[in-house]
C-alpha cells in the first residue's frame, strides 16, 4: 500500500513538472514569430506630349498602403526615375539631365496619404512610338529592398506644317537680337517661372507662396552664378550675370531652394 501511495505521488509531480515546461515554451514560440514587414509605397503614373509646345508632362503618384504611418526616405530631391525609350535608343534621362542635392529627405507618410507629382519637360520627340520607364526612389523604412516600377506607352503624330515663303529682307536689314524665352515652368514652390536669356545676362520672374530663397546656375557640374532673393506680394524678379559664358550647346540649370525647403530644377536652354 506504501508503494502504491508513493508512485501515485511521484506521477503526479511529473505531470506537474510537464504542464510547467509546456507553459515555458509558449513565449518562446511567439518570439520566434516575425512581424509582417510594411508594403512598398504604390507608384501611379501618366504621360502626355504637346507636340506644338515640344513639352513632355508626366504625373507620379505615390501612396502609402500600410493600415500604420510608415518612414518614408529619400537618398536627394529626386522623388521618382524616369526613361523615355524610342526602341533601344535612350531620348531622355531624368536622372542624369536634371541636377537634384545630394540631402537626405526623411518623411512619415500616413496610412493611406498620397502624394502627386507633376513635371513638365522641354523635349523634342520625333514621331514614333515611345515608352515611358518610372522608378519609385521611395525607401520604406522596415519593407523590402525592391524597385517600384511602372511603364507608360507614348505615340507622338507627324506635325503637318504648311510651307511657306521665307520674307525677303530689304537691304540693310539686320535681324534683332531678342533675348531667347523659355516657356514658363512651374515646380515645387514656385510656379510660372519665365526665364529670359540674352548673352550672359539671365532674367527670371515668377511667383511663389515663400518669403525669400537662395537660387544657383549650373551646368551639373560647373557652377556660374548663386544668390538670394526676396518674394514681395507673391511675386518675386532678378537679374542672373553669368561670370563666364557657357561652351555652346551646354545645357543650363537653374535651381531655387526656399529657406529649410526642397529644391526646385528648372532648365534655361
């Protein structure tokens, strides 16, 4: 009966001592479970071409699809990457036609936040059928390291332009120099910039909801001009003196940057 008594005993501590050890178990496996990573930011895109204006507009979209905010990282001011491809011949690189800063843009995007933008290219396309490559730069914090892409399709239409007499000059007649307009641009916080150029001498207006910003001329590479400039009543006016001329056929670039804001590109010839 002793006997009896004691393996009931001894029975009954091993299942204590295996109900513990199963309790014990229990936060170790839910440890070992990963959390879902958050989703890439989704890219929306759309491009048209003005064949009369020669202008290439394109609209980016990005939205946050995660149900929680997520961090939202930006290498320099360039938001999205785009190709304009006629077959295997590349016509326009966003990338490396633009100058963007080299800064760190971090943001917190809420779920669900979109956010559109819009940019208008001067461009020269022939008539033929183009595609549109986009990239999303957009780095979320936690989420796979992958490329968001999307492509867009272009067919730019033969302009049909009626011939016509060229005038006969009277003699002694000099062509005027005008200085050359650039159609009026608008990116960022500034918006219907008119750019005019004569000679080394740049000048620029348009219109603003900031109240002062620093402004620079660059080929990319080489830097010509750089100063300050003051907004009154929304609007704001100055005058560029390049201190040498660019070589010819040298693309032109200026740049405004509000005080603690994003850059602005906007190219001169």
């Amino acid at each position: 009966m002793k006997k009896t008594w004691l393996l009931a005993l001894v029975t009954a501590m091993m299942l204590i001592v295996a109900a513990c050890s199963k309790e014990e178990a229990k936060p170790s496996d839910v440890d070992d479970t990963a959390s879902t990573p958050p989703a890439l930011l989704t890219l929306d895109t759309d491009v048209s071409y003005d064949a009369d204006s020669k202008q290439l507009s394109a609209t980016v979209a990005m939205t946050n699809p995660n149900e929680e905010p997520v961090k939202v990282t930006f290498n320099s001011s360039q938001r999205f990457q785009m190709t304009v491809m006629n077959d295997e011949t590349t016509v326009f690189d966003y990338g490396s036609e633009y100058m963007f800063t080299e800064s760190i843009i971090e943001e917190t995007w809420a779920p669900g936040e979109k956010k559109v933008f819009d940019e208008v290219f001067p461009l020269t396309l022939e008539a033929g059928d183009y595609t549109v490559d986009f990239v999303g730069l957009a780095q979320v914090d936690g989420a796979p390291e992958m490329a968001v892409t999307d492509q867009q399709t272009l067919t730019v239409e033969a302009v049909e332009t009626p011939t016509e007499e060229e005038p006969t000059e009277e003699p002694g007649e000099e062509p005027s120099d005008q200085p050359s307009d650039q159609p009026a641009q608008s990116n960022g916080a500034f918006r219907d910039v008119a750019i005019k150029v004569n000679g080394n001498t740049i000048d620029v207006s348009g219109y603003t909801d900031v109240e002062e910003f620093e402004w620079s001329v660059s080929d990319g590479h080489n830097l010509y001009a750089q100063g300050a400039a003051e907004v009154t009543s929304g609007g704001f006016t100055f005058g560029v003196l390049l201190d040498e001329e660019p070589p010819a056929g040298k693309s032109l670039f200026l740049e405004m940057t509000p005080i603690g804001g994003d850059v602005s590109s906007f190219r001169i010839q």
